[in-house]
C-alpha cells in the first residue's frame, strides 16, 4: 500500500510520471533525485517504506514532486494496483526504471539452492516483468514512453557473480531487446545499463559461498577499477530518459569503468 507521503501532481506538467522500483536507498535514490531534479514526478517504490518515504521526503524538500509506495515488486499483485495508484496520484507512467534487484551468494549452478534461484529470478526477473507488463498499455495509448532495466555485466559476462544472479541479468537483458523491438513502432523505447561494481549496499547481510568457484568469482572482481558512484549510474539513466537519447532503442549499455574490456 502507498504510504502517506503522496502529493498530487500537476498533470499538466511537461515531464511525465517516472517509476523508480527499488528506488529507496543506493542506486535506486540516486536515480529517484536526477529524475525529479530533471522536472519528473517520481513514484519511489521499494519493499522498505519507511526509506522510500524518507527519498520521496527528499524530492519534495528539494522542490520536486514524489511519492512513496511500499511493496515487494514480486508481489505481481501488489505491482499491478500500485500502477493504478500512481497513475492516479502522478499521473500516468512516461518512464521505468526497473532498479530493484537482489545479489546471489555466488554459488554455483550444482550449488545453489531452488529457494535462492526462486527468489533472485522473483524480484530480478519477475519484477521487472509484471512493472513492464502493467505500463506498456498507457505507454502505447500515450504514443510513448522509456523503460529503462537496471541489469549488470553479470548480464553480459559469465564470470562476476554465482548461477542465479547471472542467469536473472541475462534474462533482463532478453526481455530489453525484446520489448525493445515489439514495442518501437509503437514510441515505446527500452533500454538496459549495465552497471559494475557500484558502491552500494546490495551484498549486505549475505554469506557468501565459500567455494572453488566463489574464489574465482573473486580473483575477477579483484581485476575492477575502483566501485562507481551511484551518481554516476543516475546520470546515464537521465540521459536515457531525455529526448537527446530518442533514438537508442534496445541498446545494452555497460557502466563499468572499462571492466568488461579488459
């Protein structure tokens, strides 16, 4: 349910309403303030409602518009009446950004266990899924709209984190290009980033595999430039959400710091 941090927009205004999954604390607040710096009323939703009412708070000390909505974004439920909501108290959804996400403990395919790859591909693939599932309808009677994923080069590589996590960003990267392509006719455009390692919270609380494979993990990740702002990440969405970006469509961008070249 959203919490009580729920200003009505202006649906006049010229940016329409952004969507920020996970949009409560790290990457996900940092976006949440260059969109709404950027003139967009900003949905802050994320499974802590006390941190998403606390960044929508933010918004609004800073001159902007936002509210906050608390659910599990694998509730599919629950996703399809918060779009309702926000539709009804923003105004109707131009920009998603799918940020919410959750790490693996590295653990290998013969290793990992049915409940870990459930709840990673729930929220890191079924989130995503339900959130694009609900907007693209007003998105295509509005003539248009960006849906940004929030992957990771664990999407594009084999080797930067355990079975589940990498599985699930490949299958955000797949569901990008697909809504990308079955979409662009219609003004919709999609888009993926890629991010590598950013200084966030997202390993918190995690016991770690202890493993030959998790070692390997690690020895990759030793090979990193030093971890990205989430500033940094938030930028690369306000150019990818402004009209300047109006033509990438299905692009799959890494921000990385030059990881993936090496």
């Amino acid at each position: 349910m959203p919490s009580q941090q729920q200003p009505t927009a202006d649906r006049s205004a010229v940016c329409g309403t952004v969507v920020v999954t996970g949009g409560a604390r790290g990457i996900g607040r940092a976006i949440v303030m260059e969109l709404a710096s950027r003139g967009h009323p900003v949905a802050v939703v994320d499974v802590r409602g006390d941190d998403a009412a606390s960044t929508a708070a933010a918004v609004a000390a800073a001159g902007g518009v936002a509210g906050a909505f608390a659910i599990d974004v694998s509730d599919r439920g629950a996703v399809a009446d918060v779009v309702h909501q926000i539709d009804r108290t923003l105004g109707p959804v131009q920009v998603l950004c799918n940020n919410a996400g959750v790490m693996d403990r590295m653990a290998p395919a013969h290793r990992v266990s049915f409940e870990e790859w459930d709840r990673v591909f729930a929220v890191n693939v079924d989130g995503p899924f339900a959130l694009c599932r609900a907007v693209l309808p007003g998105m295509v009677e509005q003539g248009g709209g960006v849906i940004v994923n929030i992957a990771s080069i664990a999407g594009v590589t084999g080797g930067r984190a355990g079975a589940a996590y990498t599985a699930s960003k490949h299958a955000l990267v797949g569901l990008t290009r697909n809504v990308a392509w079955m979409y662009g006719d219609a003004g919709v455009r999609a888009v993926a980033i890629c991010p590598g390692g950013v200084a966030t919270d997202i390993m918190s609380g995690l016991e770690i595999e202890r493993s030959k494979f998790a070692k390997r993990v690690a020895k990759v990740a030793s090979l990193r430039p030093p971890p990205g702002r989430p500033e940094e990440i938030a930028a690369v969405v306000g150019f990818l959400t402004s009209p300047a970006a109006s033509y990438l469509n299905g692009a799959i961008i890494p921000v990385d710091g030059g990881w993936t070249s090496a």
